[in-house]
C-alpha cells in the first residue's frame, strides 16, 4: 500500500509543479497619485533563468501602463486615481498578460500591479448645516439618524468614526450598514424641556482612519418640538427584503404598518424616507405616505450593489406632530443570470486586421493567443466554461490563470495545407439557463521556407538547329514553389552537368526560358546535356535541380566527300582490262557525307560516260560494265560520277574516273552475278510479305478448325439427341414429295423370308410387301438390309433393270409429283436422282447424250440399293426396292398412293373420295388400263390423320396395269 501512496503523492507534485508553471505570476505594488514617468518594476528580473528575448503585451492594453519589450520594464506613464478605478473596492488590483518571446516559442506571463490607496480625501457631510427634531416627551435612549459623511478613499482611510460637540442631553454613536458606510446616531441622554430650551446647535465632526486622519464636520440643529403624547409605532424596527435583480419597476417590496392610539388626526400616520436616505435610494424605490407600500420605482443590478440599506419613518398628521418613529429596511438583491460571458482574444502576434499569426514553424505547445473570459454575474452564474472549435485538431486551449485561457498549438503546422484558421471561442455559464458567448477569431499560418521547388520533369528536351544565330530560344522550364512571398519565388541557374561551371546558355530568372548564347555545329556537338538548378529566395535557401538535354539539330550543310578513289585535282585512275565483259565491276566509289540521317543517305550517278558501256550502283557506288565494248589502243575511256545527298536541298560532289586499258585477263571474282545485284530490299520486301502471309494462313486456319470443331460437336450432339433420319417419321408434305419411310422400331431393312416361289422375271419379285395397319396408326413398310442379299435367291437381276438374264419391260415409278414411265433397257439411264423432285427429263444424271452414253453398269452385280438420300426423297425412278414378306404372306398395298396427273385434275393438291367403295374402283380402273403398257413401283406411306376411312380396307393383289393417264385424279395422300 505504500508503495501505490507514494507514486500517487509524486504525481500529485508533479501536476502542482506543472500548474505552477503554467500560471507563472509576477505582483507589484504601487500607490495611487504617483507622479509619471515611474517605473514600477522590471520583468526580467522576476523572470531570471528562462531563455527570453523579448517581452509583449498580449492582453488589453492600460493607458497608463507601458511593458518595455527588450528589458520588460514595467513603466508609469500616467497618474493613476485608485478611486476612478476600483471605486471602494478593498482591493485594487491590475492584471496584465506579457508573452516572453525566444524565438518562435511564446510564454505567458501574469503580471499583477495592486493600487495601494492613499489617503487624499477628507470626509465631507451632504450639507454643512443639518436639522433634527425630536419631542420634548421623547423617552431616554431615543436616536436621531444623521446623514452619513462620504470619503472616497478606501479602506483604513474612508470615514472610521464620528465627534460630537460638547452636549448635556445627546451623544454620538458610530453604526455601520450593511453595505459597510458608517454614519452616525445621536442618542438622548438626558429629558428634554421645551420651555427651557427649544434648540440645541451642536457640531458633527467625522474621521478617516488615515495617517494623518483626515476630518470634515457639519453643523446640527436639534429643534425640540411641544409634547404629543403618542408617536406612531411601526410592528417591527427592523425589515428584511429578498429582491431578484431581474423585478421589473412597480413590483411590490414591503407594505409597512404602523399605529398611533390618539384620535384625529393625531392618528392619522404617514409614511416617508427619512432625511438619512439618500438621492439613489429615492431614485430606485417608491413609498406610498399614505398605504406604506414600498415598491420598485428603477432597475437594480446586483453586480453593481447588492443590498440597500433604507430608514423609513412614520409620522402623525397633529398640528404638533409628534416625533417621527424610524425603522430600517434592508433590501438585499438576489442574483440571476442576466449577464452572458464576457471573451476577449488578444494575439501574442497580431496581424493589421486584428487576427493572431503563428509560423508553420512552431512546434507544439506554442502559445499563439489569450483569451481573457469574465462574467458579471456570481455563484455558478459567474463561473464559465470555454472551449474551443473549427482546430482541426491543430490548436487547442490551456487554462492559465483564473478566467484566462491560452490557445496554443497542439502539433506541426503546414501553411500549404491549412493557411488560414477561423476559430470560435465558446463562453457559457453554468447558469439555469446557461448564456453562450461566441466570439469568432482567425488564425493566420504565416510561411516557413519549408519546401524546395519542384520540377514538372526529371528531365526536359530541346531542340535547336545547328549555325543558328546566338540568343535562340531553344525551350522553357518550369519549377513551382508551393510557399508565398521570398519563400516561394524561383530563379533558375544553367550548369553544364559534369564541371558545374556556367553553361554556354542563358536562362531567364522569373520565366525559365533556355536560350542559345552561341552558334552550334551537330557534326562537333549533337547533344549537350545540362543540369537546371531552382533555388528559392528564402532562408534557409532551397534548391532542386533537372536534367536538360538539348539536342543539336542536324541541318544539310556537308557535301559529299569521295574518299575512295583517292582524287587529284577532281579526278582519279583505274585500270580496267581490255577484255572485260558485261557485270565486270571496274571499281568502287566511296563517299563520306559529315551530316547524320537523311542528310548522308548518298546516291551515285553516272552524269558521263553512261553510254560508253559502264554503268554505276547508285546505292554501293560500284562502276561495272554493261555490255561489251572494243577500244583502240590509244583510246582512254572516262565517267564522271557524282554523288547526291537526300538533304534539303540537296548537296552534289563530282569525281572524274580515268580507265586504263590492260592486257591483263580480267578476274572471275569481280563479275558480277543477277543475285548479287538485286535490289535487297525486294529480299525484305518479300521476306515480309511472306510472314504476313503465313500468319494469316495461321489465324484463318486457326479459326476454320475452331469453328468445324465447334459445328461437329454441334452435330455429334444432335444425332445423339435424334433418331436416324431414315428412322424419323415424315407426315407433313415438303415439296410434294410424301416420304416412303415410316416411323419403325425396328430394323426396316431386315431381310424376310419370301413366300412362295420367285421366279425370274417375275414383277412380283421387285415388289415390296406392304401392310396397311388396321389399328389407325402408320403402316409399317419392311425393306431389305441395306447392301445385303435376302435369303431368297433372285437370280436373272442385275444392279441395274433389264441387264440380267431376260429384258425387263419398262417401269412406272412416282417421280416428283407425277408418274414416269421408264424403259429399264437403257443402259446409260443413271440410277440416282437429284433429289429435287424433277422430272426424269431434268435430273443431271439423266443425260443419255455425248459422255453419257458412254458409261458401262456390266460391272455391277445384285440388286441396286437405295441410299437413305434416295429413301428419304421417296425412292428415284432408277433405284430398286427389295422385296420384303409379311409373316402372313399376304401381300397389299396401301390405297393411298400416288398417282400420274390426271388431265380432268391438273390442280395441284389432294383429291378426296367420297368412300372407301370409289377409291378402289378408281385404283383398279387405272391399273387395268395401263397393265399391257408397262410395269411400276409404287410405294408409300399412308398419313395417319387419311387413315380413320380405310382401317377396315380388304388388302387386294397389286396389279401390274400401268394407272392411266386419265384417272379421275390423284389420291387423296399424294
């Protein structure tokens, strides 16, 4: 436990140490009247150890005081009335904050000078001659108020006592009211006699308690009035009166009784303040004479007095009035709160328009304002809270003294964020209800050289063309410095960036504009590279440096140079073999061009000697032979060459080539070959087309493969989600074509076993059985496996009709929508068909002239099967259907069947009977009139919504009459 005990004791010292140092205080006395200039004390000397620079006045300054800021003197400047200043207040004291300056940190200072009282005052009554009256009845011990003497000194030297002549019937007495003034009473000592003495003049003297007191007298007239035998009596000698300060005039105080026992007017009573009560008390209070109610005549203000001390009296209306009877009343203010807080903000740095400055600089803690808060009113009326709002947390405030705050900074400051601060200082009581002060003050950041300046680049580029006179603009650079005033302001300086010696540029201060102090050669100097410097004109001064690259613009101002041959005088030399034929290269011209880029790009011409049987490479320069040439002995062929930059314009060099002939065999190496002198860009040229080729023909295949994956997965899923299209039923009519192939649960290409005995030739051979259904749903067709043989043998047929072993009459198959007689002879007839229900006469493969004929079908054997394209068409007129048994036996065919146009019913469409007994009639009328003509397939399908009719049809032996052209019409279902 004690150890706990002490660490709170330590931390107990520490805060009082703490609070010590922050309300550091420093008290002086001086006495009132001193004579100016007067110093009262010195600053500094009370201040001895701390680390001050200067002193300054932060509080609301007193004309009469001066704080010296260099040594903090405390200087007089005027003579200074205690009574002016705190009245008869006990104490007087001035209070005054002085910062202590060190640099950018603030102190604060409290500096109390108390106003010692001097005794310059004598007391002085109202008047120098006063009257009384008293009643020669009056009883012993009756007192007379008398008006008090008024010293306006203070303390010990304000009016102490009272002295009274020389007296045989009345003595004095010194009293003190409640608000402290001390008057006096004559008290009777001894009866009075009228017929005696009926005036008694006596003299009132009143003293200070100064050294040497000082006095003032007055002089009394007691004037002794004839006996009446009763004076008016008041219940009670002594009144005490509660009054809020806020009563409005008229409000009722006291309602005072008295009694007189004599009758008449002997004791009639009337009321009236007594001669004691002065001007102030008849200013603010009322009393009625007759009633005795004493009201609020004014406004009272507590802060000003709290109570007020009133002697009332009360008289007869006798023709000899008795004497008065007095009684007091004590009228004591309550306080409320009618005063709101009183704030005011001095600055410890203050700006021209009133408002506080503190640096960014500043660290935490600084003290930046005062702010002095006061409240009229008392109790918890008079005590306030401030606080402090619109910081941001950079400011806050610190309780100083008693009803002094400091605002002070709670960190670091940056001017570049937050420049400007508008605070609001907030007073309130504590009050029922609370009053609220707000007083609103700014805070100005001033600026601290805190930031250097700052590029908009690392590095800048420019660019001047080379011999360019001097003072050239070349670019402009551009630093920003986010601080104002000196600290903000930027110069530039332009160093070569290896020596940091002065450039052979110029840069302007304020704008940054680069200029050229001289010419440049691009072929000396293509690039200079420089360091810019921004400095600031702060203290300390900052800087920030970037790198400017100036590039020396080529311009064409270099000929070319022929430096191979070597020239003399213009022209050169060179041996060239007699013999030498075409692609001989004689020699080769080099050229040197001092500019750069398309400037030195060089191109070689023949401006002579083209025709002589040379030619040159306008991109190598090399002199070779174009064809063939005999020259005399004597003979000296010669070119001139000259050589063309691509500047603007372009530069020209010329050389003169002197050839002399030898007998010497010219060398196979120096030939040249057609590869050798093909253009090399034709090699790129090419080589880059063919890339571009190869990688689309890599996209283009890239997205086919992508999307034939993609269309047979489609179709993979789709077969698996469907049956086989020769398994799938088709009912509805798609370019009059009916399909043969109904819907089927098994296989419909299974062979059967045929019944009876099959002959060759026989047309009941290549005829399907075909069973119409007899419970309403689609007749069930049976064919042959596809590309295999039944079990029965079928000798005599061949894959195509009427090549076997006997000739086969000619066929009538459904073709489209019409019947087409066939002859099954013709060997170069094709067995397949479009597909697109066209006659026989405009299917493609039904062409019998020219190749056609000429196409041999002795090499196929069996039956010709049909492929599911011929199946799902209806069967071609040149395809074979095998035949297929019922289990029965029994063989039918479906009466709804197709049929040849009809010349009475052309129309397209259906025909419908009217009964099942018509239809056949009809179908055995066409088969007898075409039986001798020709043989025929004719298979189909019944659709099931043409099927309610027939379910009851008797199957009948298909006929091998050919339908006649002239039917009544096609069937129903065609």
């Amino acid at each position: 436990m004690e150890v706990p005990l002490i660490a709170a004791l330590l931390l107990l010292l520490l805060c009082a140490r703490r609070a010590v140092s922050e309300q550091r205080a420093v008290r002086f006395e001086m006495r009132e009247e001193l004579r100016p200039p007067a110093r009262i004390g010195s600053l500094s000397n009370a201040t001895a150890g701390a680390r001050t620079t200067s002193f300054r006045l932060v509080s609301a300054a007193l004309p009469f005081l001066r704080v010296s800021e260099s040594d903090g003197a405390l200087m007089l400047t005027e003579r200074v009335d205690r009574e002016a200043l705190c009245k008869r207040s006990a104490r007087c004291v001035l209070a005054l904050d002085v910062a202590l300056v060190s640099g950018e940190r603030f102190e604060l200072l409290r500096v109390e000078v108390e106003v010692l009282d001097v005794n310059d005052h004598a007391p002085a009554f109202p008047s120098a001659e006063l009257a009384l009256e008293v009643s020669e009845a009056a009883p012993l011990g009756t007192r007379l108020p008398v008006d008090p003497a008024h010293d306006p000194d203070s303390g010990t030297n304000s009016v102490q006592s009272y002295r009274l002549s020389a007296s045989g019937h009345f003595a004095v007495e010194t009293v003190t009211r409640v608000d402290g003034v001390r008057y006096a009473e004559l008290v009777l000592v001894r009866p009075l006699d009228r017929e005696m003495q009926d005036v008694h003049v006596l003299q009132l003297e009143a003293a200070d308690g100064g050294r040497p007191p000082r006095t003032g007298s007055t002089n009394l007239t007691v004037r002794v009035l004839d006996s009446n035998d009763n004076s008016p009596a008041f219940e009670r000698p002594l009144y005490t009166v509660e009054l809020p300060e806020d009563a409005v005039p008229g409000h009722l105080l006291l309602q005072l009784h008295a009694t007189d026992p004599d009758q008449g007017p002997n004791g009639q009573v009337v009321f009236d303040f007594s001669k004691q009560a002065g001007t102030e008390v008849r200013r603010l209070f009322r009393l009625d004479r007759r009633s005795g109610r004493m009201t609020l005549g004014s406004t009272v203000d507590f802060e000003e007095q709290v109570a007020y001390e009133i002697d009332v009296q009360a008289a007869d209306l006798g023709a000899i009035p008795a004497p008065p009877t007095t009684c007091k009343v004590i009228v004591r203010l309550q306080d409320v709160n009618d005063n709101r807080p009183e704030v005011s903000v001095a600055p410890v740095a203050p700006a021209p328009d009133g408002a506080a400055r503190v640096s960014e600089g500043a660290g935490p803690d600084a003290l930046v304002a005062v702010v002095t808060i006061s409240d009229r009113d008392s109790g918890d009326n008079g005590r306030v809270a401030c606080t402090l709002q619109g910081a941001h947390g950079h400011f806050r405030l610190r309780r100083a003294y008693e009803g002094s705050y400091a605002i002070v900074t709670v960190g670091g400051l940056d001017r570049e964020k937050i420049a400007q601060y508008n605070l609001s200082v907030v007073a309130e009581d504590f009050g029922s209800p609370p009053l609220r002060t707000v007083v609103q003050y700014t805070i100005k950041v001033t600026d601290v050289n805190d930031n250097a300046p700052v590029f908009g680049a690392k590095a800048y580029e420019g660019f001047i063309e080379e011999n360019q006179l001097p003072g050239t603009y070349i670019t402009t650079v551009v630093a920003s410095d986010p601080d104002i005033g000196l600290n903000g302001e930027v110069t530039y300086d332009l160093l070569d960036s290896d020596t940091d010696a002065p450039s052979r540029f110029a840069i302007m201060n304020q704008a940054g504009h680069v200029y050229a102090l001289q010419s440049f050669n691009h072929e000396v100097t293509p690039r200079l590279e420089l360091r810019v410097q921004a400095s600031d004109r702060g203290w300390p001064q900052l800087k920030s440096s970037a790198v400017l690259v100036v590039n020396v613009v080529d311009q064409n101002d270099n000929a070319p140079a022929v430096t191979q041959p070597v020239l003399q005088n213009g022209s050169a030399e060179v041996l060239l073999p007699r013999d030498a034929g075409p692609g001989y290269v004689v020699t080769r011209i080099k050229a040197r061009d001092a500019d750069s880029g398309s400037n030195a790009q060089l191109t070689y011409r023949l401006a002579e000697g083209a025709d002589s049987g040379f030619s040159i490479d306008q991109d190598t320069g090399e002199i070779y032979m174009s064809r063939k040439v005999s020259y005399d002995m004597d003979e000296e062929p010669r070119v001139t060459v000259t050589v063309n930059d691509n500047g603007i314009p372009s530069l020209t060099s010329t050389a003169t080539i002197r050839f002399a002939l030898t007998e010497s065999a010219p060398s196979n190496d120096n030939y040249y070959s057609d590869g050798e002198r093909e253009d090399p860009g034709r090699w790129a040229a090419f080589i880059l087309v063919f890339t571009l080729t190869g990688s689309s023909v890599l996209l283009l295949a890239g997205v086919s493969a992508y999307f034939f994956c993609t269309r047979k997965k489609s179709r993979k899923r789709a077969a698996a989600e469907t049956t086989d299209p020769a398994d799938r039923p088709y009912t509805e009519k798609e370019n009059n074509v009916v399909s043969l192939i109904s819907n089927q649960t098994a296989n419909v290409f299974d062979s059967h076993t045929l019944t009876g005995r099959v002959t060759t030739g026989s047309a009941e051979m290549i005829h399907n059985s075909v069973e119409a259904s007899s419970d309403g749903v689609e007749a069930t067709i049976l064919y042959k496996s596809k590309y295999r043989t039944g079990v029965g043998q079928m000798d005599g047929y061949s894959t195509l009709p009427g090549y076997g072993k006997e000739s086969t009459r000619p066929v009538t198959v459904w073709k489209g929508n019409s019947m087409v007689t066939v002859a099954a002879r013709d060997p170069h007839i094709s067995g397949k068909d479009s597909g697109k229900g066209d006659s026989d006469i405009n299917d493609s493969d039904s062409d019998i002239s020219g190749e056609g004929a000429k196409k041999d079908y002795s090499s196929y054997k069996g039956l010709w099967a049909c492929t599911s394209e011929c199946r799902i068409l209806g069967h071609s007129d040149r395809c074979w259907s095998p035949s297929a048994a019922r289990p029965s036996g029994a063989r039918h065919l479906s009466t709804f069947s197709r049929a040849a146009p009809s010349p009475l019913n052309s129309r397209q469409g259906p025909v419908y009977y009217e009964s099942q007994t018509s239809r056949t009639a009809a179908l055995q009328s066409v088969a007898e009139s075409r039986q001798s003509q020709c043989d025929y397939i004719h298979i189909c399908s019944p659709q099931p919504q043409r099927r309610k009719d027939s379910e009851e049809m008797e199957a009948f032996t298909h006929s091998t009459k050919p339908i006649p052209a002239n039917s009544p019409g096609r069937f129903a279902d065609a």
